[in-house]
C-alpha cells in the first residue's frame, strides 16, 4: 500500500495510444486528453492527479552524473518516467521538474530494447542497473508491470544486476518470478518520525519491511536507503529503532547493502517546501553550500549522524556492506578511517552482487 | 465598455461629494509633480462622480480632491456616471484612469485586487487583471497580493514606499499579528536592502521555529535591542549588527567552527604577504594558499615560514577543522 493516492486519468501523445504502456494504463484509468504532441514544455499543463504518457526523445540508459569531489556509487540509471505522487516534503524532484503530474515514457519499449542490446554483449565490465533516480520504481508497478518485466529481462545475466528502489511496498508482482538472483530490491527507509511526518504518501515504514521481508522469502536480496538522513529532534532513537527493525524483519545475510546519504538540496528546494508543505521542519538545520552546489549539513552534523548509523548497523551486523551516497572522501574517512576512492566503492558494490 | 452619450461633465461643489471612497486605488506617498501642476495651473483631469441619493459619490480623483480641498478650492471639474452604472462597471472605470497615470506601487495592487475581488472570480483575476497590473498570470501572484492586505497600516505604508516587497511581505503575513509589526518596526530602523530584508526575515522565522519562541522574542533580546540603539552606529551599522547577531544565533555551529578557526588562522602569524585561504564552509577540497613576493628572497622566506608551520600543530588543528 502507499497512502498517497494514485493518478486519476491518463493524457497520451497521440502517437502513442497504441503503445503497450497505453494499453496496460488504459485497464486502470480513464483517458482525460490526447493530445498531437506532450513535449517538456507541456508537463506543468498537468497536475498531481495526472498521468502523462509522453514520447521521450533522450537516452533511456545513462550513467548517474555524480558530482566531482564527491563519491558516486556508478549506477546505471533506466530512465522510464519522472516525478512521483508519493508527497515527500524534501523530494529534490519537487526543484528538479517542472510538473506534479507523474510522467511516463510511452515509448519505453525503445528503451528496453536498448537495454536488452547492452545486456546481450553480457561482457564486462560489470553494470549496475537502477531505476527509480527520477521517480519512484515501484510506484505504479501494479498498473505497469514494468518492473516485473526488468527483473525478468536481467535474470539470467552475469555481468549485471538490476536495482529497484522503492518507498512502497508494492512488490506482488515481483514475487513469482524467475529472478536469477540479479534483481536486488531496495527499501527507502527513515527514522519513525521522519517516514510519518515527512514521507506521508509513502508506505508506513513497517509495511516496507514487510515487504523486504517477503521479497527475501522469495529469493530476493534486499538492499536499504537510508536518504536522506534527516536531523530532528530525537534521531538518535529513531534511526536506532529503524535499524533495529530491519534486522527484526530480513535476515542480515539477505541484504546487499545498506546507503547512508544526509538530506541536501538544491537552494530552490527551501521555497517549494516553505510553500507546500509550511508545517514541515527540515529546513530549519544548519545547512552551508557545499562544492556541488547543494545545500548540506554542516560536515561535523553529517559526520556526527553517519557515525551514529554506522554504529547502529554494525551492533546487529558487524560485517555489513555500507556506504555513503555522494559524499566528499574527507567525510568518507572521518566515518570510516579511509576513502575508497572512487573505483574502490563501485568495485565493493561490485562485489556484493 | 461604457457608452459616451451616457456621460456628462459638470462642476461640482465639495460638499455635494461623499467622503467615502469605495474605490479607493491611491496608497502612500503623492506623485511628486501632482501638486505642482494642480497649483500651477489647477485642475486639468476630471473627478470621476456617481449620483447617489441625491449627493455624489468619488468614483476616482481621490488624491485630486484631497490636494485641490487643501489648496482652498471648493468646486471641481467633474465626469459624471450615469446612475444606473453598477459598482464592477464603476472599478473598472476608476482602475482604469488611474493606470492610465501612473504605475501603481504594491500596496496599490494589493487594494485594486481586493476591490476587484468582489466582482471576479480568481481566474479573471489572474488572466486579466494581474498582466494589467503588471503582475505575471500565475496564482501564487494573486495569492500573494491578496494576502498582503493582511499586512496592516504599516505594512501597506511600507509596500508603498518600496521599504517592503512583496516576497518578504508575504513572509510577514504568514506570521502571528502580534509578531508583524515588531518585524516591520525592525525592517524600518534598519532599512535593508532586498536581500538582506529576506535573509533577516527567514532568519527570524527560523530561529523562533529552532527555539520555539515568538520571533518579536527575538528582535526584543538584549543583544539586538542594544544593537538598534546604540548610538554611536549609523543606520547600516546597525543593519550589518542585527544581521551577524541573527546568524550566529541561527547557524550556532557553524559560527562556533568560523570562530575556531579565525583563530587558529591568527596564531599562524602568517606573513603579510602570504594568504591561506580553508575551504568554503568547511566543506570544500581544497586549501589555498597565496604568496607575493617582489624577489626571490621573500619567496624563499614565505617558503620557510610555511615549511615551519607544516610541521607545527596549528595549521594541522586548522588543517584537521577543513
């Protein structure tokens, strides 16, 4: 279940009302418009209570761009849709998109026959695949099915695995499948406080547990997000307890990996959160510009609440994969005691999987 | 759009007018050349009258009226309305003679979308009337404008003369009445500009939020307070005071780690030539560091002096800090 309702009605491109997209979406939900042509310019057209199928015309698989000084963790991105209902208050992609429609490529098809090309020459180096970078991976998952069809595509490769990340617990339809072990699905968690007051459309973060844990049942591996961090009142406790609660609910030797990622954000995000949601409280930490551009924690406050999780995990399991999402290698060796360097980390990751 | 053959001109007496002035447009200070011109060569545009119960009601003119009753004339040239226009006909004629003198200032716009606002509904209001006030056709505009009127005496006052803008004014408004005039009485003693009005303002809501306490808690501390009056400071004196007062009470860490090492790079006693320089907000790559040098001898030595401080503890400490 998540909270946040779904999209209400479809506006298509006309030419491609006959895609498999829109003929799955059509099951589901009513068709508000068809419209000639649904460019970038268009999507603030539509409001959060629409789903638009529209032609995408760039590159469906790209590298995740990292930023220089910081440590990427070389993600392959499937670029299938952007936006998300979900509701979160810090989401980056409410500064990111020009829309609160959630947008799909319609035209998906391409892309997954871009993706079935790289995965043929099935040579290294190894790859990492994810979706969910600018949307949600599971979010509409009973409507698609597009995330059961990348598990499927990715199940027999040797040089890549598949990552899907979610803050629904929306996996039924992944349950049955012939996995191959190359699918990992992750769970975007938070500190109890955090996923009930700012994540409010999402799971409650006991149902994504849940879900974890029947992923694991059927042979899945599971990885955990903790992104973004956020200080608040009581967070020592209430990370200490999401911990706790993860290895109450998945065995340890079924999770891949676990990230580590403080809240950042553009500087335009503070206006958009002090509009649409004026009760939430995120932004009222110390935050400085960092190298990237993005607003962060003050390093000592991020060191101090990565150290405090590290610490936590490896109470309940000392050998644990972690790392951090985009951090500088400075903060990598106040955690940590060394920086992995950027080939390093991918080729943990690497290893992992 | 009215028809001409419904209206008449005739000379008014000042008696036979309302004070009410139901449309009233004009906020804040007069058109510097107003004045001039009406005592100059008197009265050249017309009021804009309605007959109403046997008297006359000012349609548009107000600011005419006021200074043409203070400069002892009585009677005025007048345009007068038919009987029969209605109220939403009458606005628009008065909006209009007045946009057709002068752009209108925000606390302006404010009062013509709450006129405007009895007779239209948001959509018009933002597909009509904001681009006719200048506005961009976007909702948060509207919402925006309208919600000035919250603002008050002081706020609108400030609107008009351009020591408030809209943006900050809206953060105003959002705050408890009793906070909005302390917030407006401190951005009058200081005086900001734009950005700094904004950064003070946010600054101000955050820190009651962080602290739990009412932001005019606040602006009425010792510190600022002693900063506002101390009289040896000019106004940006007293501006740059409040601001730094404000941030160190908002970032307390950050200012901790600034004063840390401000003073370790003080006990470098580093050379008047040479300059290092940590990485912003600690967050940063790289250090810097920057040597002039007018010959080869004063290279060496600054070359010396940093060797020296490399392998002492103070620069490791400041170093270490990032």
């Amino acid at each position: 279940m998540v909270r946040a309702g779904k999209p209400k009605r479809l506006v298509i491109e006309r030419a491609l009302t006959d895609s498999l997209l829109a003929r799955a979406l059509e099951k589901h939900l009513p068709i508000r418009e068809v419209r000639e042509r649904i460019g970038p310019s268009d999507y603030p057209d539509f409001g959060p209570d629409d789903l638009v199928l529209a032609r995408h015309y760039g590159s469906f698989i790209k590298p995740c761009p990292g930023t220089r000084g910081y440590l990427c963790c070389g993600l392959q991105i499937i670029h299938f849709g952007l936006g998300c209902h979900l509701g979160c208050t810090y989401c980056i992609l409410q500064s990111y998109l020009n829309t609160q429609a959630l947008v799909l490529f319609g035209n998906v098809e391409d892309g997954l026959a871009r993706l079935q090309d790289l995965l043929a020459r099935n040579k290294p180096p190894f790859r990492r695949y994810c979706t969910g970078e600018f949307t949600d991976s599971l979010l509409l998952e009973d409507l698609t099915g597009l995330g059961a069809r990348l598990v499927e595509l990715f199940a027999g490769q040797s040089q890549a695995v598949l990552e899907l990340k979610t803050k629904t617990d929306q996996v039924q339809t992944l349950l049955g499948l012939n996995h191959g072990g190359r699918t990992i699905i992750s769970f975007s968690v938070n500190a109890p406080a955090v996923a009930a007051g700012e994540e409010s459309g999402a799971a409650p973060l006991k149902k994504r547990l849940a879900a974890a844990a029947r992923a694991v049942e059927h042979g899945y591996r599971v990885g955990f997000h903790f992104d973004p961090l956020i200080r608040h009142p009581g967070w020592p406790e209430g990370y200490r307890r999401t911990v706790a609660d993860i290895f109450q609910y998945v065995p340890a030797e079924a999770i891949a990996w676990i990230s580590l990622g403080a809240f950042r954000y553009l500087p335009g995000l503070k206006a958009v959160v002090a509009g649409r949601h004026p009760k939430s409280r995120i932004m009222d930490e110390e935050f400085v510009l960092a190298a990237d551009g993005k607003m962060r924690y003050l390093r000592p406050l991020r060191v101090e609440i990565y150290r405090s999780l590290l610490t936590f995990i490896r109470e309940f399991w000392p050998e644990a994969c972690v790392y951090l999402c985009m951090e500088s290698p400075r903060v990598w060796r106040e955690v940590f005691g060394f920086d992995p360097g950027p080939r390093s980390l991918i080729e943990m990751l690497d290893q992992r999987v | 759009m009215i028809k001409i053959e419904s209206l008449r001109f005739a000379l008014v007496r000042d008696e036979e007018i309302d004070q009410a002035t139901p449309f009233l447009l004009s906020y804040g200070l007069e058109p510097s050349g107003l004045r001039a011109s009406l005592e100059r060569i008197g009265q050249i545009t017309p009021l804009i009258l309605q007959p109403a119960q046997g008297r006359y009601r000012l349609i548009s003119g107000y600011r005419r009226r006021r200074i043409l009753q203070e400069l002892g004339r009585g009677e005025y040239q007048a345009l007068i309305l038919p009987p029969d226009l209605g109220d939403r006909e009458a606005l628009g004629l008065a909006l209009e003679d007045n946009l057709s003198q002068r752009p209108f200032n925000a606390a302006e716009k404010v009062l013509a979308l709450t006129h405007l606002s009895r007779f239209y509904s948001p959509t018009e209001l933002i597909q009509t009337f904001l681009p006719r006030l200048g506005l961009p056709p976007k909702a948060q505009y509207l919402d925006r404008f309208m919600g000035l009127a919250e603002l008050g005496t002081a706020g609108l006052t400030a609107l008009a003369a351009g020591d408030l803008d809209p943006e900050t004014g809206e953060m105003i408004v959002k705050m408890p009445a009793e906070d909005r005039a302390v917030v407006i009485d401190l951005l009058n003693r200081l005086r900001p500009g734009l950005n700094k009005r904004k950064q003070i303002v946010a600054w101000l809501q955050e820190i009651g939020r962080r602290e739990g306490v009412p932001v005019r808690t606040v602006i009425e501390s010792e510190a600022i307070q002693e900063a506002i009056q101390d009289e040896r400071l000019n106004t940006p004196q007293k501006e740059k005071a409040v601001r730094e007062l404000l941030r160190a009470r908002r970032y307390p860490r950050l200012k901790e780690f600034e004063e840390k090492q401000a003073r370790l790079l003080k006990s470098l006693n580093l050379p008047p030539k040479v300059r290092l320089e940590p990485p912003l907000n600690f967050e940063g790559l790289d250090f810097t560091v920057r040597i002039n040098f007018a010959d080869l001898k004063e290279l060496k030595e600054s070359l010396e002096t940093l060797n020296r401080l490399a392998a002492g503890p103070d620069l490791a400490a400041l170093v270490e800090l990032g």
